[in-house]
C-alpha cells in the first residue's frame, strides 16, 4: 500500500503546485482517481489513503465495484465513461456525478431511472472542444439546449462541463482548449445556470487544465499502476 500512497500524494502535490502557479488555492482543485479495471482491493488501498473520489468508466463495473465497497467509506462514485441507453439504470442506481452526458435521451433515462431514495444525480455535459467528428460531446450550439433539457430534470442537478481535448504536447495548445469548456461554463453562468465544475485534465495535460480552471481532474495511471486487467 505504501507505494500506492506515495503515487497518491506525488499527484496531490503536482496538482497544488500547479494551482500555486497559477494563482489559485489548491483546495478548489479536486482528484478523481481512475480505477476501470482495478480491483476492488486497489480502490480499498487508495480509500485507506485518504482518497474518497472514484471514476468509473464501464457501467457494470461501476455497478460492480459500488456494491462490492460498503456504503460506510463514503466513496463518491463518478461514471466518467460514454453512457450507453441500455446500461443508464445501472449508473443512476450506484453513481453520485456522471460526467460525460451528450444527449437528451440519456438524461431522460437518468433521471427516470435514478432510484427516489437518492439524492439528484449530478451532472456535468460533454463538451467536444477539438471540434472533431470523431469526438464524444456536444457542440456548442447544441449546449444550451442540453443544458435547459438537464435543468427541467427534478432526478438530476446539473452541476458544470466536461471535455476530452485532442492530445497535444503543447501547453498552449492545451490551454487553449480548455479555455473553451471554461469560456461556455461562463456563458451558461450568463445565462442564469448556477454551475461550479469544470471536469477537465488528466496525467499529460493537468497543469494547463488547472490553469484554466479545473475542478475536478482525472488521474488513473499515475496513483494505481498500469491497468490490472483487461475489460471483458
């Protein structure tokens, strides 16, 4: 556990010397650990270093994992992966925030789906910032319907914007990108919408997305190693 725990601080001390750099206060910053495809025991490992954020990407691994952990460590289960229709009541049942939400019929079924005992499933939309047809997420003029769509839902409580920019090596580069989640946040503030998460960043581009105003960023092979075993 001991090196799992040091991998664990050396990312917690990247992202609050990023923030410093940046004029920020590190505790705006938020980590999300990576764990598809760890096991359990590696969640269990990093849960008795202090970390409580999880981020799943397969549906039944999630659903998995949620209910193998007992609710008493009071792990935050984030669904960071593309949400299929068919596999919806399987996130609104364990997930507490799904990050990667592009269409209305997936909010529809979150929310119809999300058990009435649970408090609001927070959401964060996807935002496609490379502008690529290849890529997950909205455009920008499909946001602000989306985001209404989200609003109107009394299971769910929209809550910001994410994004997976096309990789680049150059910080400016990255920068720019995600000054583009950054700047349509901003706009939906605007617009009345009271949003405060910026999901964005991960292990090659997270001080750029801190600089930009990350809240939450995604690290997974830095804290657990590389993956334990394949998905199915």
């Amino acid at each position: 556990m001991s090196s799992l725990c040091e991998r664990l601080s050396a990312v917690q001390q990247r992202i609050q010397h990023a923030a410093i750099a940046c004029g920020r206060k590190p505790d705006e910053i938020h980590l999300l650990a990576v764990s598809k495809t760890q096991p359990v025991e590696a969640i269990a490992a990093a849960w008795a270093c202090g970390q409580r954020a999880f981020g799943e990407n397969y549906a039944q691994e999630l659903y998995a994992k949620a209910t193998a952990l007992t609710p008493e460590m009071g792990i935050e289960w984030h669904f960071i992966g593309p949400v299929q229709a068919n596999k919806t009541r399987l996130i609104a049942a364990v997930a507490d925030v799904v990050h990667a939400v592009e269409r209305e019929r997936i909010l529809q079924r979150l929310n119809d789906q999300r058990p009435d005992d649970k408090a609001p499933l927070q959401i964060c939309l996807q935002l496609n910032v490379s502008g690529e047809a290849s890529k997950s997420g909205v455009s920008p003029a499909e946001l602000l319907p989306l985001a209404q769509t989200c609003m109107a839902l009394p299971r769910l409580q929209l809550r910001g914007l994410m994004a997976i920019p096309a990789p680049s090596p150059d910080i400016q580069q990255q920068r720019q990108a995600f000054a583009q989640l950054r700047q349509a946040l901003e706009a939906l503030k605007a617009h009345g919408y009271p949003l405060d998460t910026l999901s964005m960043g991960m292990s090659d581009d997270l001080e750029a997305a801190i600089c930009e105003g990350a809240t939450w960023v995604r690290i997974g092979t830095a804290i657990f190693g590389q993956r334990s075993y394949p998905q199915a």
